[in-house]
C-alpha cells in the first residue's frame, strides 16, 4: 500500500506538467501535443512493465524484487537528474 501512495503522488507531481506543456501549444498544434503526450506515457507505461518482469525473470524472491526496485530507484533518479538540467526557451511575451 505505501508504494501505490508514492506512485500516486508521484504522478500527481509530474502529471499537471506534462499536460500544461502540452496545453502551451499553438492551437493549431494543440492535438498533435496531446497525441504526444500520450503516446509516450503509454510506451512508457508498456516497457516500465517489460523490463520490470525481465527483470524478474520469472522468480518472486526477495532478492529479485530488489534488483527490480534498484532498477526503478536508478532511473527514475536518472530522469530527474536529467530533467533538472534540461534547459527550454521561454517563448516571447504575445
């Protein structure tokens, strides 16, 4: 229960940013954006869930679950650190 606490929070925090990215697009791109967005939260949702099960490669020990979440804990920690240094251009004020 206390992981789905975290992931629910998790996806409260990063969610409205992903959709107000999307929402900052001229009108006439304004679907293509949102195509986008959700098809990478859906590829991402799809090969989360692939690697995870590789990674367990079939076994439900305490060891395999922790490889597992080391695996989730370094890349969610590699996003954010990539993220914290991406750089965007802020556009002109209309």
């Amino acid at each position: 229960m206390p992981g789905i606490i975290i992931w629910g929070c998790g996806n409260g925090l990063i969610q409205p940013t992903m959709f107000h990215a999307a929402n900052s697009l001229p009108g006439k791109d304004l679907s293509v954006g949102s195509a986008i967005l959700t098809t990478a939260r859906q590829l991402g949702l799809a090969l989360g869930v692939a690697i995870l099960l590789a990674l367990l490669d079939g076994h439900e020990s305490l060891a395999a679950f922790r490889r597992a979440w080391i695996y989730i804990v370094g890349t969610a920690s590699l996003a954010a650190l990539i993220g914290t240094r991406l750089r965007t251009a802020t556009p002109a004020s209309q």
